[in-house]
C-alpha cells in the first residue's frame, strides 16, 4: 500500500517551457511527429459538438460520433502544445488558446455513455443538466490532465496572451474536478463507501486526479487534501485486487488497470519517494502479470472484453522492470523491441490517453539493450486471485502449443458469461479463442448486455446444458477448482455446473484440463443431470474453419482435436465479424462455432477431446 505523505516536494516531472536547452534535445522522432501533425492540424477548423450529437448515446446508442470530436479536439490541443513548447516561436499559441477556450466552455466534460452514473439518475439524462451534481469519469478526467499539462507547460505563455483564459483553466479544472472530487465519497469507482472491488476507473482516473492537484496546487488552496485522498483512493483499487497480480479485466485493461496504478506511482514519486513501493509483492506480481498471459506476435489471453491484440506501454514497462528488478519483464520487453512487436507508439499517443506516460515515455532515454532480449517467462502460471491459467510448450520459446482457461464468476470486471472457457493457440496461429467485444454502446453496459452475442456462453468455448446457457451474477461461479502441475503438465479441474440456471438440471459438470509441455491438450467433461430434456451440445469457437474428418477437426493447419463421432454430430457457424472494432480485432471477417451435440439425451457421460499438432 501507498504510505500517506507529511509533505510535498516541488513537482517539475518534466522541463518548463523555458528550458529550450531540454526541449532542443527531445528525441528527433518525436520533434518530426509533433510538429508535423500540429502543423497539419493548423489548417483544419476547430469541430463543433452540438447538443443532438451528445443525445446520440440516449436516443439511439451511438457514442461514437459525439467521442470523436470531443477526442479530436483534444488530440489537436496536446500535438499543438508538444509542437509548441518544442519549436518555441509561439506560432501555435493562438490556436491553442481557443482549443483552451473550446474545451473550457463544454458543459460537461463527461462523455453520454458515462453521464448516469450506472443508472442512479432516473429517469436517465440526455443532455448534462448543470442543477445536478458533477460527476467524474474517466475522460473528465483526461480532461483535467490535459488541461493540467497546457497549464504546466504554457500557462504563463496563454497569461501574459491572455490572464482570463489562464484563470479560467484554474476555474474549469476547479469545477469539474478538484472540489466534486473532495466533497464526493461515493463516486462507485472510489471504493470508499461499500466493499465490493473497484476496476480500472479508480487508478486510471486517480492517476489524472494526481496531475490536476500537484499542477493546480498554487491555485487551489486543498490541493494537499486531494493528494491525500487520492492516495487512499488507489489504495482501496490495490486493496482488491489479487495478491498474484492476476487482471480480471483482461491484459488489455491491464494498460488502464495495473499500468495506471504504476503511472500513479511514477507521477507522485516526483515529490515524494515512494522507491519502498516496488518492493511490495503484490504490485511486483501486477507488473509480471502481462507477459505470464502473453501468446505469441502481438497476442494475449484475452478473457472478459479484451480484443485478442493488445499494444502494451513498452516504455512504462521497462521502467517498472528496472524498479522492480524484475529481469524477466525487462528481457521481455526488449525481447518484444528486438522482434519488431506491433506496437505503434505514435498511434497510441494520438488516442489521447494517460498523458503522464506518453510525456514520459518522451523524456526518458530507453536503457535496453539488444543483448537484454532474452524471452524467458514462466511455462506455467496460475492466478488463483482470478483462477486463471496459461501455459506453454516452452518457457524460453514463443513458439510452440500455448493455453489458458478460466473459472471465476459472472460477475468479474467487463464480464463475459465465461466459466470454463479456454484459448488454444500454435505457433502465433489462433485455433480455439475468445472473441473478445464489439464497439461499445449503450447496450454494452445495460441489462441487455446479455443479448450481446460477444457475451454470451454459446459463443465462447464451454457446454450448453440442456438447452441453457450461462447467466450473469456473482451466483454463477465455478466450483471445486484445483490447480496443480508438475513435470511439464498442468492440471486445471473445475465444476461449472452452477454456472447455469436452474433449467440446465446439472448436478454436476466437471471440466479436467490436462496440458502437457510438447505434447497437447486434454479436455475431459463429466456430467451428470437430473433430467435431460435436450441433448447436451459442446462449443468451440474456432479462428479458422474447421476441417471434419470423422472424428477429427484440423484446426489452422497447425492442430487436430479428436472426439467420438459415434456419439457427436457436427455443425459449424459461420459468424460474421460486421462490427468495425471485432473486424479489425481479428483482422478478418468470420469467426467459426464448432458446435458438437449429442446424438441422444443422456443424464450422465464423459466426453473427451483431445488436441495434438497436426503433423
């Protein structure tokens, strides 16, 4: 846990404005990209967001169009900054004091999707209405950052242009950000006011909430208060999450999740030393987390909503490895470097997130090496915080047969109906997966996210029980989980018969995994019903189509699954990847349903499938 502070230092993370001498030594690639993007952006109008474009999200669900603009104002805003403070001759400041004054004069900084606070205002508000109270979300909270950092940077530059817009930021940043924050102990994403865990809002806004205090603490007298309130904040986000470091949310939030709480950490190590933190087991196993669920080429295991490519903060992560001393992560991460890993820094920069890190990112030297790339991660990990498995052929190989599975609940952080579902790939190819969410709306987070097919146990790779399939709820859970591995094979045996609804009539329905190093995989089902009113049906979702020959299914070219087929018939469903984001996710336009139905109704059996390379 983050230890409360007696005093503050000084915050100067990074070179004012005036000193032209760092400014001047910025990596070159940065120079070019900023200054070549804002010079660009010079010649574009400022985008107007009229009052229909936020109703969007309430009448029909779009919150796309609405977030575009709001999010292209604000990418315009930082490239005109960095390519101001980096060329210094003031031909920017204009421009970026009506992007100031623009955002400034939005009503809310809240986006639609996030302006009912989970519903608490009924009926739902399409529009913000200045009588009630503000609240903070996540990208009211970039917002103040953003505005933090043009303040940090320029703010004596826009004074001496113009005092009222540089009292103004101190106003606006006031009002929507540091007295709600102070005077509000029930925003859900706190976690002061109830027990239940907290997800990646609490560090990932705490983390703009720190920059806004320690920028604007000349100007707003309680700016000490809010650091203290932020620390204890994220402390309740450390408080709940699992001691192996393990992210429900999967390794994509993880850059919103853990990575947050790692920018949080940086950020405030600037006026305070906090080097005692990198030493605690818990925020040591948070950062080893990411390359325990890696894949191969630029996939995770992307349980929950994760898309199954994540572009990780390289940057940050090297720097939490030097701290932590973590040699596997920093191996890793040069690893990645040296393999050209796809992740593009500028694309990352330009979505207009977590600021702090892409400034740090800018003003820190890599200390990798080429010779430091060494991929040699655990073959094996278990997170029983979140009872998650991966495993691989080989700990120093990327290559190979590499598996994860999951128990848990239905109720998890950006929760799938998912119990017993697993991921299979070979050799960088995908075989079984997960196919992780389409574009959020506001469907995505209502009672009818359920109706999602992304969402539902019939799509991913788990039974369906007498015609039912999984609910949503802390209720529906996987019971009797044991883990245990031993010699090159990993075991994981789970009972996922609860997390069905009473029509399945399951008493019980055991899942064995048996992976084996070099070898493959083992799936074994046992069930026993009280009544079997529908044949029992078995799920795969397949990357590529499935090749049926009898008994066998070639799966990518690279695995085969065997099953009984005396006692199975076969269908395969095409399912069409029309949503942009899944489309582009998977970077193609079908994913494949093996389905395997019983050919008679049964009350108990035992079905086996194996999977072994294909040649």
């Amino acid at each position: 846990m983050i230890k409360d502070i007696s005093s503050i230092g000084e915050f100067l993370p990074f070179p004012t404005y005036c000193d032209r001498s760092a400014w001047n030594a910025v990596k070159e690639e940065d120079k070019v990209f900023y200054v070549t993007m804002a010079n660009e952006l010079l010649a574009q109008e400022w985008k107007v967001l009229p009052a229909i474009r936020y109703m969007d999200f309430y009448r029909n669900g779009n919150r796309s169009l609405y977030e575009g603009v709001r999010t292209e104002r604000r990418r315009k805003l930082f490239n005109l900054c960095m390519a101001e403070c980096m060329e210094g001759n003031g031909a920017y400041m204009e421009e970026i004091i009506n992007g100031v004054w623009l955002i400034c004069e939005e009503t809310s900084w809240v986006v639609p999707a996030h302006l009912n606070e989970r519903g608490q205002f009924k009926p739902l508000l399409e529009l913000p209405d200045v009588e009630r109270r503000i609240f903070i979300d996540l990208f009211s909270a970039e917002t103040a950052s953003l505005i933090s950092w043009v303040y940090y940077f320029l703010g004596d530059v826009i004074g001496k242009l113009s005092p009222v817009v540089k009292r103004r930021m101190e106003l606006e940043v006031e009002r929507h950000i540091l007295k709600p924050y102070l005077e509000h102990n029930d925003y859900w994403w706190m976690g002061l006011d109830h027990e239940q865990p907290v997800n990646n809002w609490n560090p990932w806004i705490n983390s703009n909430m720190l920059t806004a205090y320690l920028v604007f603490r000349k100007s707003f007298p309680q700016a000490e208060e809010g650091v203290a309130k932020t620390i204890k904040c994220i402390n309740r986000f450390i408080h709940f999450y699992a001691e192996d470091g393990g992210c429900d949310e999967g390794p994509s939030y993880f850059g919103a999740a853990a990575a947050s709480v790692f920018d949080y950490v940086e950020e405030l190590g600037h006026v305070t030393d906090l080097s005692y933190i990198y030493e605690v087991n818990k925020i040591r196993n948070m950062a080893s987390y990411i390359y325990k669920v890696y894949l191969d080429k630029d996939y995770f295991a992307n349980f929950a909503d994760a898309p199954p490519r994540v572009s990780i903060a390289l940057g940050l992560l090297e720097r939490v490895a030097l701290k932590t001393k973590d040699r596997a992560l920093s191996g890793f991460i040069s690893w990645l470097k040296k393999n050209d890993y796809p992740s593009n820094v500028f694309a990352i920069r330009n979505r207009m997130s977590r600021l702090f890190r892409i400034l740090s990112d800018i003003f820190t030297r890599s200390e990798s090496d080429s010779k430091d790339a060494v991929f040699d991660v655990p073959p094996v990990n278990w997170f029983e915080g979140i009872q998650v498995v991966s495993a691989r052929d080989d700990g120093k190989d990327p290559g190979g047969m590499v598996f994860a599975a999951k128990g848990g609940n239905n109720d998890e952080s950006h929760n799938h109906n998912d119990i017993g579902n697993f991921i299979l790939y070979c050799d960088g190819v995908p075989l079984i997966v997960d196919a992780g969410g389409e574009t959020y709306t506001k469907f995505t987070f209502s009672e009818k996210r359920y109706n999602i097919w992304t969402m539902r146990s019939i799509y991913h790779n788990t039974p369906t029980i007498n015609g039912a399939e999984q609910l949503p709820g802390l209720e529906f859970k996987a019971s009797s989980v044991n883990f245990s591995s031993s010699g090159g094979t990993s075991s994981l045996s789970l009972d996922i018969a609860s997390a069905y609804p009473a029509d399945a009539k399951a008493r019980s329905y055991r899942r064995d995994f048996v992976f084996s190093a070099g070898k493959g995989l083992s799936l074994t089902d046992t069930f026993e019903l009280s009544e079997c009113t529908v044949p029992m049906e078995v799920n795969f979702l397949c990357y590529d189509k499935p090749e049926i020959s009898g008994g066998r299914a070639l799966l990518g070219g690279k695995a085969a699954m065997s099953f009984d087929d005396k006692i199975f018939t076969v269908a395969i469903d095409e399912i069409p990847l029309t949503d942009p984001k899944i489309n582009n996710d998977w970077q193609k336009a079908y994913l494949y349903r093996l389905r395997l139905s019983m050919k008679n109704c049964e009350l108990s059996g035992k079905l086996h499938f194996e999977f072994t390379r294909a040649n």
